[in-house]
C-alpha cells in the first residue's frame, strides 16, 4: 500500500509570477545555460536549484557557498512577497500539456519508509556524488525544490475524482511555458477532499520512479541523518517524506533517448556494417528512420540511414532486461564491436532525448563530431514497471521523459517559513 501525504507547499503567489518563477529541472542543463536564462528571467527557480548561475563564473557548484547562496535565493521569494507558503496542508493537481499529449498528476509528499521497504520501485542505479549533491541542497535550503517524478498502474477511481476536483476548482496557476508545454495548478485544500484523495491511494500497491532516483536517494540519506542526530525515527517529520507528482501509468509519454558514438573502433564503414550484419539485419531506407517497433534501430552512417533489426537468438525475449532495446543494442553491437563497456562513463557515447529530433543526430554525425547515430523505439512504460518489480535493473539512459516536471510550481519545506 502506497502512502500520500498532503503538505503546506510554497508556492508563487499568483499565476503571473508562476510562469516567471517555475523552471525546468536543475539536470537538464549545464551551469550556462542556466546563467543565460536567468540573466533573461531573474525571478527563474534556477536561482535556486542552480544557484552556483547567480555566482562568479568559475565558481565550485560543489562548494558549501553554492549551497548556502540557495538558501538565501530560496528565502528571497519569500521575503519579497514572491512565493507564500500554504497555511495548512494540501494537494494539488498538476496538469501538462504537450502539443496533444495531456498528464495529470497528484502533487504530494511520500514516505522515505517505503523507498526503504520497496513499496517505491527503482529502476536505475544511483551514483554517490550525485546523491550527496542532493543532500547537500537538502540540507541547506532546508527544503526540498524539485519533485520526484513517479508512476502507478491506473485506477479509474482515481482518475475520475481528479477531474471532479479539477471541474470545480478554478486553477491558481495556469501558463504556457518557452518550451510551450502548458503548466495548470489546482489546490485541494478542502478536509475532505483531502481525506478522501488519502483513502484513494490506499489501494495503490506500489509507486514507480520514473525520475529523480537521486532526489529519492538524497531524501532518503537526509533522513538516515536526521534519525541518527536525534536517536529516533519520528514518522511525523518532515524529512521523513519527499515531494513527488504522482502519475497514472498511462498518461506517461517515454520518448525515445538516441546514442552516438564518437569512431567506430577501427572500423571503416564498409567492415562496420559488414560485423553489424552479423547479429542485425540491415536495410537502407531513404529518409531519417524512426523505429516503429520494439527490437529495430535506425543507424546513420556516412550519410545514410539503415534499419537494423534484432536477429532471432541475439536476446533472451524471457528476460525483462535482456529484452529492452537498449540492452539488445549495447550486447550486440556497443559492447562487442564499438567497445562501448559502460555507457555511464565512456566519453566515446553520447545521448540525446528524441524531443530534440532525428535531425540532431544527423547534424552531429555530418559535422564529423560523431561517426555513428542509432535511433531507438522508445521503452514502454510496462518494461520498466517489470522491471522494478522484479528488482532489477535498467541500462542507463533508457527512458527520456517528457514534459519535463517544473521547478518551483510547489517546494516543500522540511521547516517552516512563516
């Protein structure tokens, strides 16, 4: 049984200022991009979540002062009327539009205990300095500033007393953003409303993460602390939760998330394709190619794009990870022929998340930066629910979702602020 808890969120105090504040997440951009955007839009949550942008250039994004200076940034907001927190617990409802693509989902804090136990499932692998960033800016801020993204298997109930709420309530936010992905917030601060949202999820078995494995892993290490520091585990803390936007399994878009590899080993063209034929069967096609189904694979090499498709006995089809197209594609080809051994640290392969398109892929192999392209079918959301609840553990790099969660729509607060 999965657990929501409603919480007193900080949030921009009006629509207007929400669209000024809230920003995609800290991950998704280098420390120049966010210095750029924030020069453009000052009130931008990347004061926060990258705040080492408002510092000198060169400054350590590691260094205590960063932190600190997101402390400060955050408690501006405030001080200047900007962002109010709620004056008693709540949900809300977060609502994304993408061209025709629409997501609903629960605003909510969850429980630390069931990342712990499993009742939250993972899918990734977490790297330590990554999870130390996080508690690090957890600690700091004193909040935590961007939400864990995660899934569960639809209940119709669900999501028929959503759009009750989402009929009666008139939105406090509602805003196109520059990526034009339409951004609506809807409180639910009713008792009632808020009890009954409680007794929904109850039925929910288990939640996924879809993204933010380090935002989980750094909530989960601050807590550890926390119960260290005081000697007991106080289920009524706040750092005994984490903010997530909690989604039904069928409203989640996966994109496709390409790789390049930068030679091809010492291969020429002609005996890289002749050793690619060997698990693959390869098929020129005339014009970019997007797989149209799981286990085939675009190629652009030299100008020219190729369907590949998966031999039969290159996969076990019975094994939940052996079966994933990125797996298929890093046994039979990036590991034995382009000796790509880990994809999280070799410098030779790069990745690309499909909303930025075929021809990006192109671009980077014309110019000479890259030797090699290959487009992917994009993993189902079924595959990584598999896999989670068989415990185990997907390839890095083999979901790319979108839209991306904003920053800065609702923050959580592990102590008060008014």
């Amino acid at each position: 049984m999965a657990t929501v808890r409603p919480f007193r969120g900080l949030r921009p105090v009006s629509s207007e200022l929400a669209a000024k504040i809230a920003s995609l997440p800290y991950d998704v951009m280098d420390t120049e991009e966010a210095r750029a955007k924030i020069a453009t839009d000052p009130y931008s949550f990347l004061t926060v979540t990258k705040s080492e942008a408002t510092m000198p250039e060169g400054t350590d994004p590691y260094s205590d002062a960063v932190y600190a200076k997101a402390r400060e940034n955050l408690l501006k907001y405030v001080e200047n009327g900007k962002m109010k927190q709620d004056k008693t617990p709540c949900f809300y409802i977060y609502r994304q539009r993408m061209n025709q693509h629409i997501q609903i989902g629960l605003v909510a804090t969850a429980a630390v205990e069931e990342y712990r136990n499993g009742t939250i499932r993972r899918h990734e692998l977490t790297r330590t300095e990554k999870e130390q960033d996080r508690v690090r800016h957890i600690t700091e801020t004193k909040a935590q500033t961007g939400p864990v993204f995660l899934a569960y298997k639809k209940r119709p109930e669900i999501g028929t007393y959503m759009l009750k709420l989402m009929a009666e309530k008139e939105p406090v936010s509602n805003f196109i953003a520059e990526d034009g992905v339409r951004n609506t917030l809807y409180v639910v601060d009713n008792p009632l409303e808020v009890e009954e949202i409680i007794r929904l999820f109850k039925a929910v078995p288990a939640f996924y993460i879809a993204d933010g494995h380090h935002r989980c892993a750094g909530a989960m290490r601050v807590a550890d602390q926390m119960e260290k520091e005081t000697g007991a585990k106080d289920l009524s803390a706040e750092y005994e939760y984490f903010q997530a936007v909690i989604f039904p399994d069928h409203m989640m878009e996966i994109m496709d998330y390409n790789r390049l590899v930068k030679d091809l080993a010492g291969h020429s063209e002609e005996s890289f394709l002749k050793v690619v034929e060997e698990k693959f069967a390869v098929a020129p096609v005339r014009r970019a190619y997007h797989p149209e189904a799981r286990h085939s694979f675009g190629m652009y090499l030299g100008g020219r794009w190729y369907e590949l498709k998966a031999k039969e006995g290159t996969f076990d089809p019975k094994d939940v990870t052996d079966a994933l197209d990125v797996s298929i594609l890093q046994n039979n080809l990036l590991a034995p022929v382009l000796h790509i051994g880990d994809p999280r640290t070799d410098n030779r392969i790069n990745f690309v998340g499909g909303i930025r398109g075929l021809e990006e892929l192109e671009r980077k192999v014309d110019n000479g930066e890259y030797a090699v392209a290959f487009s992917m079918y994009p993993t189902l959301m079924q595959e990584v629910m598999d896999i989670a609840d068989a415990g185990k553990i997907m390839p890095p790099k083999s979901t790319w979702f979108e839209p991306k969660l904003r920053d800065g729509m609702v923050v959580h607060l592990l102590e008060d602020v008014d």
